[in-house]
C-alpha cells in the first residue's frame, strides 16, 4: 500500500536553521546537521534543505551545509536554493543531495526543468512553488522570499512545469507559511486535479490533524518545520497520530 512521506523543513540562511511567517522575522532554530540528524533518527522519510538567502543574495546554496548535512543522513535529501543552472544542480548532488528544487530561476526560465528532468531525471527534478491567494480569486507565484508576486497563477504553473519534466512539486502556501493555521487545502485541491506528478503539501501544519487534511486534499507528502523545531511533536508522535487516522505512513 502506498504510504505517505513525513518531512521535516530546514531552511537554512548561512550556516543555520531558521524560521519565521510568511517568509519575514526569521528566528535562528538551530543547527543544520544536528536537526538533521535528530529528524532522521526519530524516523522522517526525507529531509528538504532549502537555502532561503540564496536567491535575494544571488548566490549559489551553501554546499559546505549540504555535505555535512549529507553525512549524517540514511534517508533521501531534497536541496533548493539559488540553483540557476545545470552546474547548480551537479554541485548539489555531488554534495550529497538526492533531488534539487528549483523554484525562482524556474519561474524566470521554465526551460530549466525540461534541461534539469532530461541530464538528472525526472525522480531529481523538483519544483517549488510558493503561492499567494489573489484578491481576484485562485494563487499566483511569488518569489525572492514572498517580496515579487509574478502574475502568473500557481495552477497554470503546476500544469506547465509538470509537462516541462518537474518530477515532483513543492507546494507552500505563502498566506500559511509558518501560522500553524493549517494548510491551504484549497490550493492543495485545485493543483492535485491539474497534475498526476506528486505534491509535497508545505506551510500552516500546527497538528497531525493538519497533516491527515493535506493528504486527503491530495497530497502525496507532508512537510513541517516549526512544530518539530519547538519541540512540539516528535516525528514518532506524528506518524502514530496519523495512523490512527488512518493514514499510511512508514511507522518509525
């Protein structure tokens, strides 16, 4: 039976975790390798690493960060931030990464993905969307941390990048980032019916209730970041909870 991925969050700006709403007032969460470590030992099925100064700081994402991280880790690693080109993305992996997200440079050229799907595969090309609710109705992309809203709605996007070679999507809600108010089901919706690809649901988880509402909104994973850097949940708290929901996860 197919079951479904929890996976804790490390944005990371320099050499640590950090963490805040809607992309703003970020608040140091700590070390990099040792929360790594921490979530894989407690049982997470991935780690996502994304560089969250990379792309404003027009720069290339801390590789020094993904090696350490890397060697510690058993489980899959996803990395993102500032990768621009191939080139990029050969860095990230030879780092240690098992699966690269682009999202900004993405945006600016769609080709990238079709370039990255076809050298790496589909399995290693990731695309992170995040979205923002529009006074008009549906989500556009915003990018450079939430601060440029692109025009270009979040659903069309989806559907372009899947067709493009996107092997999987990244998908956080701007609007929930980090107020534990539960993830934007809506959005999870409308992108899950326009695309067959997997969809990593990010940004609002507060409880395991949350989580069990994404998947049943379609998505194939779940992505948290707060609730497990408080202290709030183990990852072992997540997964019995959701078991008992009746959601199929990887016991830890």
């Amino acid at each position: 039976m197919l079951t479904h991925r929890l996976i804790p969050c490390l944005d990371v700006r320099g050499d640590r975790v950090v963490k805040g709403i809607q992309f703003q007032g970020l608040r140091d969460a700590g070390d990099p390798v040792e929360c790594a470590q921490r979530y894989a030992d407690a049982g997470a099925d991935e780690i996502v690493i994304l560089d969250v100064s990379a792309t404003i700081e027009q720069r290339n994402t801390a590789i020094q960060t993904v090696e350490r991280v890397r060697a510690v880790l058993n489980i899959p690693l996803t990395v993102g931030g500032g990768v621009r080109q191939i080139a990029d993305a050969q860095r990230l992996l030879d780092a240690g990464a098992d699966k690269v997200a682009a999202n900004t440079a993405a945006v600016e050229q769609p080709e990238l993905l079709r370039a990255l799907s076809d050298q790496f595969g589909r399995q290693c090309t990731i695309l992170a969307i995040d979205a923002a609710k529009m006074d008009t109705g549906g989500w556009e992309v915003v990018t450079h941390a939430g601060k440029r809203r692109r025009g270009l709605s979040a659903i069309d996007w989806a559907t372009k990048a899947a067709q493009l070679g996107a092997g999987e999507i990244l998908l956080t809600s701007w609007d929930k980032d980090g107020t534990r108010s539960g993830y934007d089901l809506e959005l999870l919706k409308a992108v899950s019916k326009a695309v067959s690809v997997p969809i990593i649901a990010s940004g609002g988880a507060h409880h395991p209730l949350h989580m069990a509402e994404a998947i049943q909104a379609g998505a194939s994973a779940v992505l948290a970041a707060s609730i497990f850097h408080d202290g709030e949940y183990t990852i072992p708290q997540v997964k019995r909870a959701l078991l008992e929901m009746g959601v199929q996860v990887r016991p830890c």
